[in-house]
C-alpha cells in the first residue's frame, strides 16, 4: 500500500511515497498505527492528546477526508485506494 506524505512531512519519512506492507481489509486506524509505529515522530504531527487527528491534519483516501467518510477512521482501505496526508500548511 503505497502513502503520499506532503510538506513538512516528507522530510520525516524521507520522500514523498511510502511503501506499507499490509493486508488486504486493512483499515484508516491500523494503517495510521502503522505509519506512526514505523515513524514515531509522527505520532505528536498526526495525533492529539487522545491519539485522534488534530484538527489541523488531514488523512485523504481517494481524495475525500476520512473525517468525512461515512465509516471514517474504520473505513476499509484497498490495494489501489489512493492515500495522501496532509499537515498544517500555514503562509501569506
């Protein structure tokens, strides 16, 4: 499964793409513990106090924000299923 990192993050995990070796019916939630348990560093860029999303992140599959999604972070992921994160980006 492949994930594209944008911005502040690329430089964390070392480049755009990243590669995830996972099962098919994986879900949003175990792929986001997967990235976080392969970048730890991550885990305070990605996730709140509560281990949630900050506000501010945002976790596309297919190009709609899981927070959206109607069965969110258990929604299932497939092999071809495209996944882009996104930090804050400020500017101006």
């Amino acid at each position: 499964m492949e994930v594209h990192f944008f911005a502040t993050l690329r430089d964390i995990v070392g480049g755009k793409t990243v590669f995830f070796d996972l099962p098919p019916g994986v879900t949003a939630l175990q792929l986001l513990n997967e990235i976080t348990r392969r970048f730890p560093v991550l885990q305070q860029k990605l996730l709140n106090e509560n281990g949630e999303l900050h506000n501010f992140v945002h976790y596309f599959i297919n190009g709609r924000d899981v927070r959206y999604l109607d069965t969110g972070m258990g929604t299932i992921i497939a092999p071809e299923d495209i996944i882009n994160i996104f930090p804050a980006v400020g500017g101006g």
